[in-house]
C-alpha cells in the first residue's frame, strides 16, 4: 500500500468504534495489518469515541450503530454538525437500506459488512478515502425513489434532484452491475462511478436536511422557511 | 303550498259571473228584443249584422233600424227611444198594439238619415213595453218587436255592450295565444310520447279553438247551419278529449268511464246533426239540439265531479281548479241554452259557454305551467337530496374502505409475520440446529463451522433482502443476490457469468415470491458448484410476456435425475410449486441446466 502524498503521519488514521468485542479485535487486527494504516483506537461504546475523538480527530471512522449507551448515527450527526473532516464508515451486519440509508442521510461516507473479509475491509476504505461509495441495487433503488419523488419544496432545492446520468448509473447499479462493468456501459473510468455514489449520497444527505426543513417550515417550526 | 288562496281563486271568476247572471236575469230594467224566428232569417238573407245589443242593423242602405238609446234619463225615456234611417220606404211604428207613428214612403227615404220616433209617456206601460216597428223597404217587409224594460239596464247595457266587445277581441288574442302554446307543446308531444296528457290537450285546444272562434269572430267559414253543426261537434269533441286530459293529468286509469261518455257524447253529435240537417220537424229538431246540450252540460258535470273527488291525490291543486271551473262553464252553458231557447234573456248575451272554454282552456294551460314547474322544483329537491344522501353514502363507503383496508393491511401484516417466523424457524433456526449438532461431533473443524455459519448468514441475507422494498422488482432482487454472492465466487476456480442485469423493471412480486426463487437459485448455483466440477458458470435472465425466466446452466458432469440430488431437488420443485413456479431439470454427461419460469 503505498502512503498518501500530502499527508502527514504514520497513514489513514483510523477510530473502530464497535462494542462487539471480536468484530472488534478482528477490524483491529485488519487495520493495524494493513499498509499505509494507523488504528488510532478501537473503542465499544458512544462516550469512549467521543473522548477518544477529543484527543486525537481520526480520518476514518468504523462505526457500529447500535451502541451499548446510543446509536451511531449521533455520532455521524455530531460530526457533520461540527464539520469535523472525518469519513465515516458504517458497519452493518446485513447491509440492508434500513440502517444503511439511515446512516447515509445523516452523513456517513458507506457501509461496510460485518463479514467482509480482510481486503474487503481495506478496499472500502480505500474506495472511501479516493472519494468513492459502496451501493448496493437495493439502496440504489431507494436512493432513485427518493431523489426521483416529485416534492412540495421551493424550486431553489429541486437542484437536489437527480441527473440523467446519476439516474442511469443508478439503473445499472440496480440491476447488479459492479462498478467496473457500469464504467464499461456508461463509458466512465471506475474512479467516476464511485465519485457519482459519493455525490449520490451527498444529495440523500442534502435531499434529507432539506426535506426536514420543508417539513419543519409545513409545520412552523421554522419561520420563512430558510436555515 | 295547498294555501286558502289557492281553493278560493278559481271559485272567484265562476262566483262573480254567476251572481252577475243571477241578478241580471229578468231583472225589470233589462232590455231585450225577442225577435221571432221568421224575421230573423229575414235579416240573415239580406244580410243583416248581428250586434251585441242582439238588435239587428241593415249593412244595407235600404232599410235600417238604429238601437234605442238607452242613455236617456227615465223621466224622459220613451222620447226619442226609435231611431230609424235608411232608405226606407214605409215604415210604421207601434206601441202595446197602438199605431205611434206611421211614415209616408217621402219622409224617411227622402231623408236618408235617423229619424227620431218620440214615444208619449202615456203610451209606456209600468211594467213591459213592446214595440213594433214595421219596415217596408225595396227588397221587402221586415217585422221587428222589441220589449222596453226600465231600470239599472240603462247603465248596465253600455257595460254589457262593451265587456262583449272586450270579450271578442279578448278571445281573438286567447286563440293566438292557444296557437302559440299549441307550437310550444308540439314537441313535448312528440318527445314524450309516454305522456299523452300532454296529446290531449292539443286536441282540446283545437277543438275548443274552432268554437270559441265562433265567438271570437264575426267571419263564418261555412254556411250558417253547417257551421253550427261543425263548432258544437267541436265542443262535443273537446269535452270528449278533456275527459281523457284530465284521466292522464291526474293520473286515473278509467277506460270503462271514457267509453261510456263517449258513447254518450257520439249520441249527443248524432242528434245534433239531425236537427242541423233539418232531417226531422223543426220541433223535433228543437228536442234533439236541446238533448244534445244537455249531453254537454251533463258531461262537464261529470268532469267536475271527476276532478273533485280527484283533488286529495294531486301534488298541485289543478284539480279544485278544475272542478270550479267546469262548474262555471256548465253554469254558463245553462245560461247559453236557456238564452237559445228563448228562455232566458238577462243583460248577458248569448255565447257565454264559448267563453266558459276559453276561461277553461287558459286554466288548463295555466295548470300544465304549473306542473311542469312544480316538477321542475321537485327534481331541483331531489337533485339537492341526492346530492346529500351521495355525500353520505360515500362517507359511509370510505368509513367502510378504510375499515376494510386497514383489516386487509392487519392481516397482511399477520400474515407476513407468520411467514417470517416459518422462514427463520425452518431456515435460520434449523441450521443452527444442524450446526449445535455438528459442532458435538468429533472432528467437526473450525474451517467447517465458519462455512456453515456462512451458509446460515447468506440466509438471513437473503430474507432479509426479499423484505426489501426495493427486492420486490425481482430484476432488483437477482441484483442484489448478484452483489452479496460475487465476494465468495471471486475466490472459486470457475468462471461465472451473469446475464441478468439487461432485465427491464419486472412488476412487483410478493416477499415470499422473491425469497423462494432466490432460494431455488441459490441452491441450484449451490449444487453446481458442489457437484458439477464445471469450468464455467452460466446465469441467465429472460423476461418474455409476463413472465421471467432464469437459468443456471453449467457445463459438469451431470447427474442422473433420479439418483442422489433427491432431497435438494425435491426442496427446489416444492419451493417453485408453492409460488406457482415451474422448474425444469435437465442434466447430462455435457452439464445440468436448471430453468425456473415464474410469472409476475
């Protein structure tokens, strides 16, 4: 693995928050195997990453969502709320859009499944930290049908909606189609296509804050509208 | 609606007039000539106009007789109560059989102009007056009597005069109007064939129309007597079509009642063209015109008594109009033969049942208005109550909608949640089970277990993807099943290729649909991959009028159907059949291709 230009340090420092204690030692072990990686901690509970965080600000974190004192979506939230340069990785046990999707609309970077094997592990990272996102059919369904649902909202967020090609890209992935092989049909280096899912899921990211908003705003919790 | 005002109005007129008659009949100061028969026809022949004072004016020049003034005050009343002008020759008046005034043939014609015949008050009788004026002209001799009578009839006349002129021209412009309605009704008529009431009261106004024309007008389109025989059968007509009005317009069904007033009125016509055709003695002939004015006077009783017992069903209270109203005319047609008859001689002249049909028609059209708008309102209330008792109906068929669905939504979830539980409980739950076993047994090594686990994992995954919104479209599901198992046969020697991702959005299939044909692949990649030893792997979709078609097709060893695979086999056939699926086998020494067809 070879080490990141501009970057200082030992490598992608990376936080395994995960109260699973042999997932946990086996992620550790992964991490701290791997080339061009540092473990930063490796912590089971919401509190421990937060000071954990506190001393020392990860570049990848490997969250578990349901936590002994919490859900790990807090975290991704607290950290989107500080703008805190942080990826995060969650990590599923089923991959399924309900905690997959939850987490990427609060802000998380992707999803990683519990069982991944060693490179798995290393290449979501990797994909992660070169600007890309996993997507399943599944969550690429869900992903069209919620960016595709015609919305009550003021015609400054419909830039929120999906292009033509996003759509496309979407379709494929649906269909089963790994990243290489929409690059193939879509005429697009694999680079793109993981950048598409990136962007894809910063627009479920915007889509979701705006949809809160509209509906805070339907509900007059917010006045004029605007945050 | 059914307010006083209603049941007293039609009753006002028929009062009016018949209190109106009443008073004036034989009344002292009435004024009447009575001209016997033979002169009257004497006058017809040369021509004479009848006027409405009943006196008879020469349109000749040769001979005539002006009316009596009858705006002399009492005192003074037999002066100057004569006027005769013309060219008479001869001319002779006589008072209560004493000679007046007997006129050279030089005074009046040379005169040519009215001369006043003054009438000596000792001359006037208290009670009746008759006067006698003889004419002697060119073209013959014309005998005319006339009765002076004192009293309120010198005021009354000029009122009587002119409420005849009134009613003249009055019954012009109703039969204009009976003409318009008649247009107006035509196509009602023709449109609503069902409701014939609408029929007879054409026939009704024609008929009433010809003999209230007779009134109406001077003009007579026939010869005297053909002409009286055409407007009475027209009169016997309209009774006939105003009995079958009524029986429609209040709804009675009474066939025996018509015929029976039919024949009654066929004899009355009968009879009545006996004595128009002079085919019996002129006294005969008088007894067969008066049956005959009975059989209508009869008639419209027995209309009247019709429409009144009939008031009580009506929506609208025609009926009570009606009933006075057909009282009125058969007063008025009383009065009329009576003053035919010479019998009766009030103010009133002749003609007042023509003015009876007239009133009679304008009320039956009056009530045809307002049944037509009645309904109109009716439907308007009643579009009004539809419109509410819809609106509730259809909040009782939401309330119900909602109900029910929210029953259908219960069960399906009780339903999905049983399905759950069997599908963990003979998938999950049964490996594990297998697993515990295995795990007891000596020599059941890690490497195993984990693949074990795997295979329980690769399950739940599955299930849990079939319970996926999204896994519904199943070109989704193969999709997704592609992703989770392209990790583990990236590791395999063997090449596998997938045809599935051109499939098209397949419409939605129920969870249990998508786990089982995933199953039923799954374990048919399974099979291949444990058995067949095959160098490649081919898995393939089709989807072709309404139905999807899958393949895995390898290029092993084959197997013989019957041997061995029983169980796996049997698991695959049964899963396919509970979903509706078929599934094909074929194998041989060149390979095995499993085909599951589903329809959607």
């Amino acid at each position: 693995m070879e080490t990141r230009v501009g970057r200082s340090g030992p490598g992608v420092r990376v936080l395994i928050v995960e109260d699973e204690q042999h997932t946990r030692a086996r992620l550790s072990d992964i991490i701290a195997a791997a080339d061009g990686f540092a473990l930063l901690d490796a912590v089971g509970t919401l509190a421990a990453a937060r000071q954990a965080m506190a001393r020392a600000l990860p570049d990848v974190v490997l969250l578990d969502l349901g936590l002994p004192d919490g859900s790990g979506v807090d975290l991704i939230h607290h950290l989107r709320l500080h703008r805190l340069p942080c990826e995060v990785l969650v990590i599923s046990v089923m991959g399924d859009e309900r905690s997959v999707l939850g987490a990427i609309e609060a802000g998380a970077g992707g999803y990683l499944l519990k069982d991944s094997s060693d490179q798995e592990v290393i290449a979501a990272i990797e994909q992660l930290r070169e600007g890309g996102a996993p997507l399943s059919p599944a969550i690429a369904v869900h992903l069209m049908r919620r960016l595709q649902a015609p919305r009550q909202v003021a015609p400054s967020e419909v830039a929120v909606q999906l292009s033509d090609r996003e759509i496309e890209l979407l379709k494929f992935i649906a269909k089963g189609l790994s990243y290489e092989e929409v690059g193939r049909a879509m005429g697009l280096r694999y680079n793109t296509v993981a950048s598409y899912a990136k962007e894809l899921y910063r627009k479920l990211q915007v889509h979701s804050r705006s949809e809160a908003v509209f509906e805070a705003t339907q509900l007059g919790l917010v006045p004029g509208g605007r945050l | 609606m059914r307010s006083r005002g209603h049941l007293l109005l039609p009753w006002l007129v028929p009062m009016a007039m018949l209190l109106c008659l009443l008073g004036l009949n034989r009344h002292p100061g009435a004024l009447r000539w009575v001209l016997p028969d033979a002169q009257t026809r004497a006058c017809d022949e040369s021509g004479a106009v009848w006027e409405a004072s009943a006196l008879p004016r020469f349109s000749r020049a040769d001979c005539q007789l002006l009316r009596v003034q009858s705006t002399q005050r009492t005192a003074s009343w037999g002066e100057g109560a004569i006027l005769i002008g013309g060219l008479v020759r001869d001319a002779r008046v006589h008072v209560n059989g004493e000679m007046l005034r007997d006129f050279g043939s030089d005074s009046v014609s040379a005169a040519n102009r009215a001369v006043l015949v003054r009438v000596p008050a000792r001359l006037l009788a208290a009670g009746r007056t008759e006067i006698l004026v003889h004419l002697r002209s060119g073209a013959g001799e014309y005998s005319y009597i006339g009765t002076l009578m004192f009293g309120p009839a010198q005021y009354l006349a000029p009122i009587a005069e002119r409420s005849w002129w009134i009613g003249a021209r009055g019954a012009l412009v109703g039969l204009a109007v009976t003409f318009a309605i008649a247009l107006f009704l035509v196509p009602i008529t023709y449109t609503r064939r069902d409701e014939s009431v609408y029929r007879w009261f054409l026939l009704t106004l024609a008929s009433s129309s010809i003999y209230v024309f007779n009134f109406a007008s001077a003009w007579k389109p026939l010869t005297l007597s053909v002409w009286a025989i055409a407007i009475h059968a027209a009169l016997a007509l309209s009774l006939w079509s105003l009995l079958k009005f009524f029986n429609r317009f209040l709804g009675r069904d009474d066939p025996r009642g018509e015929r029976r007033i039919g024949g009654l009125i066929g004899a009355a016509v009968a009879l009545l063209l006996i004595d128009g055709l002079d085919l019996v003695p002129p006294m005969l002939g008088w007894i067969c015109n008066g049956i005959f004015r009975a059989g209508m006077l009869l008639t419209l009783l027995y209309l009247a008594a019709l429409c009144w017992r009939a008031r009580h069903r009506a929506t609208i209270p025609a009926p009570t109009w009606f009933a006075g109203a057909l009282l009125l005319v058969a007063t008025l047609g009383v009065v009329d033969s009576l003053h035919v008859f010479g019998v009766f001689g009030g103010i009133l002249f002749s003609y007042t049942l023509h003015w009876g049909m007239l009133y009679l028609l304008l009320l039956l059209f009056a009530a045809l208005v307002f049944r037509i708008l009645h309904a109109l309102g009716a439907a308007e209330r009643g579009r009004g109550e539809l419109a509410v008792a819809l609106a509730e109906r259809g909040e009782e068929l939401e309330a119900e909608f909602r109900l029910r669905r929210e029953a259908e939504q219960a069960r399906m979830i009780a339903e999905e949640r049983h399905r759950i539980m069997r599908d963990m409980h003979d998938g999950v739950g049964g490996q594990l089970v297998a697993l515990i076993g295995q795990a007891q047994s000596p020599g059941f090594g890690g490497a195993a277990l984990q693949q074990q686990l795997r295979v329980t994992l690769d399950d739940l995954r599955l299930m849990i993807d079939s319970l996926d919104e999204a896994c519904a479209d199943l070109s989704v599901a193969l999709g997704m099943f592609r992703r989770r198992l392209e990790p583990a046969l990236a590791h395999l020697p063997i090449l596998v290729h997938w045809q599935t991702a051109h499939l098209p959005d397949l419409p939605p299939a129920a969870p249990t649909v998508v786990l089982n044909v995933l199953r039923i692949v799954q374990e048919a990649i399974t099979n291949a991959l444990k058995h067949a030893r095959s160098p490649t792997l081919d898995i393939s979709a089709q989807w072709e009028n309404g139905r999807l078609s899958i393949a895995v097709i390898d290029q092993g060893a084959g197997f013989v159907l019957d041997e061995g695979h029983g169980r796996g086999m049997a698991s695959m056939r049964e899963r396919a059949r509970s979903i509706g699926a078929v599934l094909e086998l074929t194998s041989s020494g060149v390979g095995t291709t499993v085909r599951l067809h589903v329809a959607l």
